[in-house]
C-alpha cells in the first residue's frame, strides 16, 4: 500500500478507500474513577469518528464505555488492562510467568493521584479543561481525551504519559487509547477488531529492543510489524523473533502482552509519541521502571520468566555444516579435530541424516547410519555431544503422516474436522506464511505439529525425540516455527493468534523432553517470542557470510539481548554464500573476523552452506586454532558470567548502553558491545583491517597487549592485524580463565581455574 501520511491509514490500518465497513473509535476523558479491590478503574468513554481521513465525532452514534484497569506491583511495574473483547485479566498464561518478587500492591485514588499503599505515586490523571484564550472559530475544539501520566519508578521526572497527538483537532497523528470496529459478514453489527495505545516521547528519545531487530542501536523512527517471519538473512526488515518490548533511553520498559499480530511505531508516524497496535481488541501493558536497562530487564524476566543455565558441554565449540550425510564423513571430520588438536565439544547433524535430504523423519538413515546408538557412543567415547537438526512440520512422504492426519497431531485443512474444541477459523493461506516457505527443497509440508494440543505435544515429545535423546542425542535444533500453516485450523487458537507465540510451545516441549531424559536443558532455536527466554539458546538465523552478514548479525544480537534474552549465539562464519547461495567459496578474512567474534559470544557454532572446518582455509587455519584455544581459555568467565545472566537483567552479549545509560554515544553504538561485565569488544568488520573504536569514560586495558588508553573519547582509523581484535578490560577486573589446554569441556576440572587480576603490572594475555 503506498504511503498516505494519514494516521488512520498508514498506521490503523483503514482501507485507503473508505470503502470497507469500518469504524474508529477514540477515547475521551474519564467519566468514572473507582477503586476495586486494590486495582484503580478508570472507565473511559469512546466516541466513534465519522469515516472519512481526518477525525470528527460521529455524534448521532452513543458513546461506548470500557473500563481501564490499572494495578501496581513492586518493582516498580505498572499493568495498564483494557478489553472491548471481553477478554480476561491473567497472571499466569504462556508468556506470563510472575517471580516470587513480584508483589501485588492496592492503589488508591487521592485527588487527582493514584498511589499505592506503600506510599508511592504511581499515577496522576489531570481531569482539568484545557486553558483557552478563544478568539476563532476557524477549526473544531479538540475531543476530548484521558490525560494519564504513570510512574512505574516513582520518578516524577519522567511520568509517561498517554499521547493524544495532534496538529489540528481533525489531524491527529496518534490516539491515547482507541479501538476499531469491523462488521462482519454474516451479522450486521460491527465489533471490535483492532486496539491502539500510545505514549508521548521527547524529542531526543532512544529505543532499543523489540526482538532480534537488524537494525540500527536506536530505533527511533522506524515501525515495526510484530509478526514473526523466516527472516531470510540479517539485513532487512523481515524478523525471526519478533518480541513486544522496548527500553527507553529515559529508563522505562513496555511490555505489551500478546501474542496477536501488532504493530509498533517508535517515534515514526509522529515523533512525538510511540504507538502501539493491536489486531486484536484488548489492550494489557506492563509499563517498568528503573533506573539503569539491567533493572528494567530484571523486571521484564521477573514478569516472563528468567533464562536457565545451559549445560558446561554447549559453552564449547559446535562444529556443523549443512549437511553430513553419513556416519563415516562424521567420525572423519571428528577423528581429525581431535588428532590436530582443534578443541571441540558438539557435532551438528544438519538436514541430512534422514532417509531423504530434509525429509524429517526423526530417523536415522539406516543405510549411511547403521548402529546410530554405537555411533553417538563413539562420538560421546571421543568427547563430542552431538545435536540433530529437525522442524516442526510433518511433509508428505514421511512415515509418520497417516498417524499424524489421523490423530490430528499436525494442523488440518479449515474444512477438516478437527478433535473437540479446535478453532474452525476460516483463514486464507498466503504463500510467504505457509511452514514450508523456504526449507530449500521441494518438500510439500502437509502440516504444522498443533502444540496447542496436549496428545499432539506427548506425540512429538515422547515418540519422536524421546528416542533419540535416549539413543544418546544431547540436543534438539528447533529450525523453523516463525511460520505455521496459516489456512489450517489448530485446537486451541486460530492460526493468526498462534503464530507469534508457536515459537515459545515448540521450544518448550522439545527443552522439557531434552531436560528430562538427558538432564541438560538447551535447544538450538531460531525463532522467538517473550518467554521464549526461559528455554535457551537461540542463534540469529541465516545470515550472509559477507562483512554486512556479520554486522547484521551484532545489531540483531545486540537488540535481542534488550529484549530479555541471555543467551544468543549465530553461524560462523555466516551461513550462507555470495553471490552463489550453496556454491561460493568463503572469504578467509570473513572467516577469522567471525571467529574473533564468536568467541566472545555466548555460545559458539561453525554452521553453513558449505565447507565450515578450519583445514580447509590452510592459510588461516593456524590463527583459526589459537582462538579456539582461547575460547576455551575463557569457559571458567564465561559460565561465571552465564550463571549471573540467569538470575539478572543482563545478557552475555551487551549494547554498550547497558554499563553507560548516561552517554549518548553508546545508545547509537552497535558494532562494540560488552561481553559479560568486564570485556569490551570491538570486532573488525571489513576486509581493510582498521575500525574506529570508541572507549567510554574511564581507563581501559588492551586485554592482549597490556596497552592503557583513556575512554570517553573515539580513537579513529586503528590498524588491526588479522591475527588480532580490540578487546579491552577495566583495571582491577579479576578475569577466570582455565590455564590448560584441552580437547574438549570433558577434561576440564573447573577448580583448575584461575584468576587474573588486571593489575598496573598487567602486560597481556598470549593467544598461543
């Protein structure tokens, strides 16, 4: 749809025509404010719009009137609850998954303030007519409009405040609270279809989050469909885990808690507010303060679930390409790992150890795997884990359909009949939203496993991965579920509210199955939705392997460690080739730089279109092991650092902005970050070998070299030789490294670990 620079249009989404049978209903001052049983209600008035571009009332039509529910709890978060749809208020669902922390305080409504029992302010609602100097009739007064401001904090300083954002009275640009009416076919009257919510923002506001966004560090002035989607590689607008939650830079979070497909505008269609939409008609945001990102963090987990510790095994390095197709090329490539010391914990079986290339059956190929148990116990005998590919629909041809069709295990077709209760929603497929949209084959994919249906969910647990795990398998990679069969019917929901939060029942299962039978809890996951932190880990999909592959992959990275998740890894070095997708050969230099990356990454994974072993790039391979052995050098840090992520708000992977709110510089920063508390990282990515690097306020220390600079200021054009990458420490950091060499996490004795102290004597650390 082109442009319009009308509101109603470009972000309620009208038809441009006018001609559909819609209605814009916008929010008016208060007309009721009670308390109820420690909540405060506020019942809010709306008024329909006339349907043409700019707004009027539409006063031949009564008001509508829906209640705005606000509640308190410590800390420092504020829900705001609004239904047109009759939906329920719940602390516990999918995504909900309150802390112990988390405490339910009464409000009550003293003059013009709402305020919790523990004494802190929590809201004002400003009931005042405006001040007029009236000498013109020329336009229409304003509607009128609910004036909310929330301290979630009890910062007065920065209240946010409900937007109603306008030009002129008829020229509104975003609504404070509002909902649309659609009339169906089958019945003459409307109902609510769609929600909006906004808040006003200054005019030098940052935002940062919303899922894995490849984009820049601050996202001001961008607009966001929160609809999850095969991203397709790491530069463009397309999003594997889309998440509905921000960070201010005036130190606020927003989680809006849904699953339906939503829209967020960050200071875009009008810089003077960020806009939230809704398809759905019911409105429930989490509005947390706090005064640095961790506490705010902190307090979205608290809300959805905190992330859980990774085995010691996954921190090592994961060795993978798409495909091995047999046990013979397997234990070739780990046979030589091992014999040239190239230190290394976990085997990848990528798409090919089915019967047929991608046809997921849950089986070993029994020709080119023979004894899979023998096999998986040599690997293990060797020190590797090994983790299998698969995803989660059912194509035709493979042995599990029939049961799959006959038990409605899998999605069926809308004219179906499905088992008691399912949704018959009558939806129209589209050929970008289907599971099979770009599994690189030519598999017709006849179904999506329904996890909304308990027996389905036991299937694929117990009968397809229980198995396996038992046979020795140590993880599942959950590819895919960004995408479900969009014209189907599922048990519990329609397609359209499940296809968000399909990522987080999917993850779920396989993790619990995994954690049960092995012990360890860990997936290797694509796509994503809020709670989907609480099964790690996830890696940032199919990005180029090219130097804006790489970059793309750190924005992603970066924003989704603001979006509440820990652990976060991607494919070194970059998962697919240019121009040709399967066919061009690597860049050495690409090769080594994400290397020097990965390292510093939570979780570490050579993956791709084709050769991905070191010894296949002999004039690199040399500097390819001494980093290796340096990851493993740093393993005591990194499960250090691990299990603080597991009980804060912080990531392994770090936007600058996190240790520096108060410099402006670092919330426009997205190719440094920190990795874990105490290492500053600086990758190089181009193949002229320089970068501009820039140190925040303070003394830092070049972490191999010993050298000192002062921070709060750019060091501009600095030459960095292939074999190296800037990475600086504080003085004073106590830094855990293991001080022996090894083949794997197996042979590690963690009380073996010591620490360094960045001392003034402190001359480097060799990458030997």
């Amino acid at each position: 749809m082109k442009q319009t620079n009308y509101h109603l249009f470009d972000f309620m989404d009208f038809d441009p025509s006018l001609q559909k049978d819609e209605s814009l209903w916008k929010a008016y001052a208060p007309s009721n404010i009670e308390e109820r049983n420690g909540d405060i209600i506020v019942t809010i008035p709306y008024q329909e719009q006339l349907h043409q571009e700019d707004m009027a009332p539409n006063t031949s039509v009564a008001e509508q009137c829906y209640d705005l529910i606000i509640r308190f709890y410590e800390p420092n978060i504020i829900r705001l609850f609004t239904t047109m749809s009759g939906d329920k208020m719940t602390e516990t669902d999918d995504m909900l998954q309150f802390s112990p922390e988390v405490k339910r305080i009464p409000l009550r409504y003293v003059g013009s303030d709402i305020v919790a029992t523990n004494g802190k302010k929590v809201a004002t609602i400003d009931l005042n007519e405006p001040v007029l100097d009236h000498w013109s009739d020329l336009l229409p007064p304003p509607q009128p409009a609910p004036f909310i401001t929330f301290y979630p904090d009890g910062d007065e300083t920065k209240g946010i405040a409900l937007s109603d954002d306008h030009f002129s009275p008829p020229r509104y640009d975003a609504l404070p609270l509002g909902f649309c009416t659609v009339c169906c076919d089958s019945v003459e009257a409307q109902h609510p279809e769609r929600a909006t919510i906004s808040f006003r923002c200054q005019a030098d506001e940052c935002f940062v989050g919303t899922g894995e966004r490849f984009r820049k560090m601050d996202l001001s002035g961008q607009t966001f469909q929160l609809k999850n989607q095969d991203g397709q590689g790491v530069n463009n607008r397309r999003c594997y885990k889309n998440i509905p939650f921000f960070i201010s830079s005036r130190m606020y979070g927003a989680f809006y808690h849904t699953s339906d497909y939503c829209k967020l505008s960050m200071a875009d269609h009008s810089t003077r507010s960020i806009q939230f939409l809704n398809d759905h008609a019911t409105l429930d945001v989490f509005l947390i303060g706090g005064q640095t990102p961790e506490e705010i963090l902190r307090g979205y987990r608290m809300l959805t679930g905190f992330p859980q510790m990774p085995p010691l095994w996954s921190f090592g390095i994961w060795m993978s390409r798409m495909t091995y197709f047999s046990a013979d090329e397997v234990d070739d490539i780990c046979n030589r790992l091992r014999r040239e010391h190239y230190p290394c914990d976990v085997i990848h079986l990528d798409t090919g150890w089915f019967r047929t290339d991608w046809l997921c059956e849950w089986k070993f190929n029994p020709e080119l795997f023979p004894d899979p148990k023998g096999f998986i116990k040599r690997l293990a005998d060797n020190g590797f884990k090994v983790s299998l590919w698969q995803l989660p629909y059912v194509a035709q041809g493979a042995e599990q359909l029939d049961e799959a069709k006959a038990n409605h295990y899998i999605s069926q077709p809308a004219t179906h009949t499905a088992p008691e209760g399912a949704s018959t929603a009558d939806v129209s497929s589209s050929g970008d939203e289907g599971g099979a949209s770009s599994n690189f084959s030519a598999l017709d994919y006849a179904g999506t496993i329904d996890f909304t249906y308990d027996k389905a969910t036991d299937w694929y647990k117990n009968q397809l991965l229980k198995p396996l795990l038992e046979m020795g398998v140590k993880c599942i990679k959950t590819d895919f579920g960004e995408n479900i069969h969009m014209d189907h019917q599922y048990h519990a929901m329609t397609p359209e509210r499940l296809n968000n939060i399909y990522a987080l029942l999917y993850q779920r299962a396989a993790y619990e199955v995994t954690k049960e039978v092995t012990g360890d809890g860990i997936v290797w996951a694509r796509s994503a939705w809020a709670g989907c932190q609480r099964y790690p880990l996830h890696w940032g999909g199919d990005s180029a392997s090219t130097w804006d592959g790489m970059a793309g992959s750190l924005k992603g990275g970066l924003h989704f460690g603001l979006s509440g998740f820990a652990f976060w890894s991607h494919d070194v070095p970059g998962f697919h080739s240019t121009p040709d997708f399967m066919n061009s050969p690597l860049d050495p230099k690409v090769y080594v730089r994400w290397t020097q990356f990965g390292v510093f990454s939570s979780h570490m994974r050579y993956h791709g279109t084709c050769k991905r072993e070191p010894w296949h790039y002999p004039e690199i391979a040399p500097i390819v092991k001494r980093w290796w052995k340096l990851r493993y050098r740093l393993i005591p840090y990194i499960i250090e650092q691990g299990e603080l992520s597991c009980r804060s708000g912080y990531p392994m992977l770090r936007a600058l902005l996190f240790h520096h709110p108060h410099d402006r510089q670092c919330w426009h920063i997205d190719d440094e970050y920190y990795f874990g508390t105490d290492f500053l990282v600086c990758p190089v990515m181009n193949s002229q070998s320089r970068r501009d690097i820039y140190l925040p306020e303070g003394l830092w220390v070049n972490f191999f070299t010993g050298q000192r600079l002062h921070g709060g200021r750019w060091y501009y054009d600095v030459d960095v030789p292939l074999d190296q990458m800037p990475v600086f420490v504080r003085p004073g950091a106590l830094i855990k490294l293991y001080p022996d060499d090894v083949e794997s996490t197996d042979e590690m004795d963690m009380a073996k670990a010591v620490t360094i102290e960045i001392t003034k004597e402190y001359k480097g650390i060799e990458i030997s």
